[in-house]
C-alpha cells in the first residue's frame, strides 16, 4: 500500500513538471492571476477605480463564458496612490505572488518605478494606463501598449487649436516623468507648425498648489492652454484662473481622468477640451462601446460609464485575445509571442496591431469637450 502511494505521488510530481501550464507563474489548472498596481485612494483614486472597473467588468464576463480556455480569470489589485515608491513594491509583490502578467497600471511615473522590475522579472506589462515614451522607446519586449501616445494626443490638440486661429499656447504640467513627457509632445507639435510656447507652469504629483502657475501663465495672457496632469490640480488651475480673469480655451490630455475632471470643475467646465484614446463611451453605434456598456451593466449595475473604465475594458480584451492566442498551456513568452500575431485586430469598431517591433498597439485619437451639466460632446 505504501508503494503504490509512493507510486502515485511520484507519478503527480511529474505531471507538475512535465506540464508548461503547471509550471507557468499566475497559473493553475482552473485560473489565470493577472496583477494591477493603481491608484484607489488619494487625489488620483478614479483614474485606478475607472480602469480596475472596466478590466473587471469583461473577466466577469469571460468567466461566465467558462473562461479562457478552461481558466477563470483572476485580477488582484494593489492601491499605490499614484505614487512610485508604492508601485514599484506593489510591483515586487505581485511578481512574488505568481501573477502570469500585469494589466491595467495607473499612471507614468508609476509604471517608470515599475519598468525594470517587471523587465527583469520577464512579466509581459499590458496596457498601461499612460501615453509616455518610456514604454515605447527604446523597444521594450514585454511592455504591450495599447493606447496612442502622448505625442499623437498632443499633435492632435496643437492641431486643433491652430485652427481655430489660438495661436498664443501655453502649457501647465504635472512635474514629473508624466508631465514632461506631455510637455515634449507640445513642444514637437509646435515646433513642427513654427511656433513657441508663450508661457510654462508646473504642480506637484498629488498636489493643487497651483497659484504661481495662474500668476505666471495668465500674465502672458494666452489664447490656450494645454493642461498635462491629473484631474484635481488641473480643475484647480482652471479655477483659479478664471478667477484671476483669465480664460482661455483649457485643453486637457487624456490621462486627467475626463469624468472626475468634470464632476470637479462643475459649471465651471463646460467648453474646456479633452483629448481622447478611446472610442466615444456613449456611442452604441460602436460595437465595442455597446459591448462595454453591457458588460459594465451585468458586472457592476451601479457602475457608470465612461472614457477610463472603456480603456479597461479594452486593455483586458486586448490581453484576453492573446491568452487564447497564447493556447491550453500557455508560458509567459508564449504569450508575448501570441500577442504579437495581433495584426488589424478589430475590437468592435477599436483596432490593435502588434508586431516582433512594435507594441504600440493603437494609434486612435479623438477630441472630445465637456458640454451643459458635465456631460461630454466630441
């Protein structure tokens, strides 16, 4: 009797071995853990609840599917409060704790702090929450993105702006990697059309100490402003400057969270810009949007619909598809292989294409302005 339960042990210890998807981090036979690190507390809190919101709301559906192939999709989120110290030890956590990838991170400097963590560790990094170059340049194997970048948001405002004849731009930027990676974006957009910023304001990560940027920016009394942070110091500055006498056309990239923006701001934001990467969230004419808005529905009935919970949603479609790509036994680098055979792919209307050179993903902009009672006009 002994030996045959010797016999049998031995026998599981080697199935365990021989199986790539026993031996795979983040994975077992019945479920996949996928890690996020984003901000759910402090002044950024929305920006992490929207995406965690979306990325939740389509594995509530593939597992009600049955999940992929076989395996129930987990997602184990840690709060970093849009701080980079936090992320990157939520970063060594999750990596510790046998996640198969990471999905969904909140913000710039937060996904630098976890740059050469993850790469180190060789943990794909799919569909971060951010525009910036870092993740896209030099080439970096294991980081997917899936949004456009900050230079085509930036392009896409310069553009417009000029247009309407606004041609005195200045430019308010959270300092740091985050804000400056928005402020080289304008500045090449402007140095493409022959012009110069007229004036230059900063705030502090997590802060809406904003009055030197108001005094300094409305003295050059620009025609517009492109605003590079998140949404409490960007409703501030905007506030403020109002106050002081000073309205010029305000456009925001998109990473200031577009439907905090416009709870903070109040009546106060009607006609202020936002550039998107996202399809319009209310727009059932586009099958993805209709897809979201169902799924947002049956997983969080309480839940509303908007630009950073469709990003989510997108980002966990996006790492669904290679999962499946990626076959029953799936491996990390197995994975990164699968997604890249991504080419053209439709998400209902939202197209993704990744090579063996490059994983920028996406290149969709849209502008979009906040109308009467907050609600939003492209």
């Amino acid at each position: 009797m002994f030996s045959q339960r010797l016999l049998v042990l031995a026998g599981t210890a080697l199935a365990l071995v021989s199986d790539p998807a026993a031996a795979a981090e983040g994975l077992t036979a019945a479920t996949v853990t996928v890690g996020q690190s984003a901000a759910f507390s402090g002044p950024a809190a929305e920006l992490g609840k929207d995406m965690r919101s979306g990325i939740q709301a389509y594995f509530d559906q593939v597992n009600r599917a049955g999940g992929v192939n076989g395996r129930k999709l987990i997602l184990k989120s840690l709060d970093d409060g849009y701080e980079p110290g936090r992320a990157a030890e939520n970063t060594r956590r999750l990596i510790q704790d046998d996640v198969f990838v990471l999905l969904g991170y909140v913000g710039t400097p937060t996904s630098e702090a976890a740059k050469p963590i993850f790469t180190e560790a060789r943990v794909p990094f799919v569909g971060a929450f951010t525009g910036a170059e870092l993740l896209r340049s030099p080439f970096n194997r294991y980081v997917f993105n899936v949004r456009a970048s900050y230079y085509a948001e930036t392009d896409a405002i310069v553009e417009l702006v000029t247009k309407l004849d606004l041609k005195r731009i200045a430019v308010f930027y959270q300092n740091d990697s985050y804000g400056k990676a928005g402020l080289t974006g304008v500045e090449r957009a402007m140095k493409a059309r022959n012009m110069k910023i007229v004036a230059l304001g900063t705030v502090e990560r997590n802060s809406v100490d904003v009055a030197a940027s108001v005094s300094e920016i409305s003295a050059k009394d620009p025609q517009a402003v492109v605003l590079i942070s998140a949404y409490k110091s960007c409703a501030a500055f905007i506030k403020a400057m109002k106050k002081a006498g000073s309205n010029p056309q305000f456009m925001n990239v998109s990473f200031v969270g577009s439907k905090a923006l416009a709870a903070e701001l109040g009546a106060e934001g009607r006609g202020v810009g936002i550039s998107q990467v996202v399809p319009f969230p209310w727009n059932l004419g586009t099958p993805i949007v209709k897809d979201y808005q169902r799924h947002q529905s049956a997983s969080n009935s309480t839940a509303e619909f908007g630009f950073g919970g469709l990003e989510g949603y997108i980002a966990a479609r996006v790492f669904v598809e290679g999962l499946r790509r990626a076959g029953t036994n799936p491996t990390r680098e197995g994975f990164v292989n699968a997604m890249e055979t991504l080419r053209d792919y439709d998400i209902g209307g939202f197209y993704i294409t990744y090579t063996p050179s490059d994983h920028n993903g996406s290149k969709y902009v849209d502008l979009t302005v906040i109308g009467k009672d907050g609600r939003f006009l492209r």
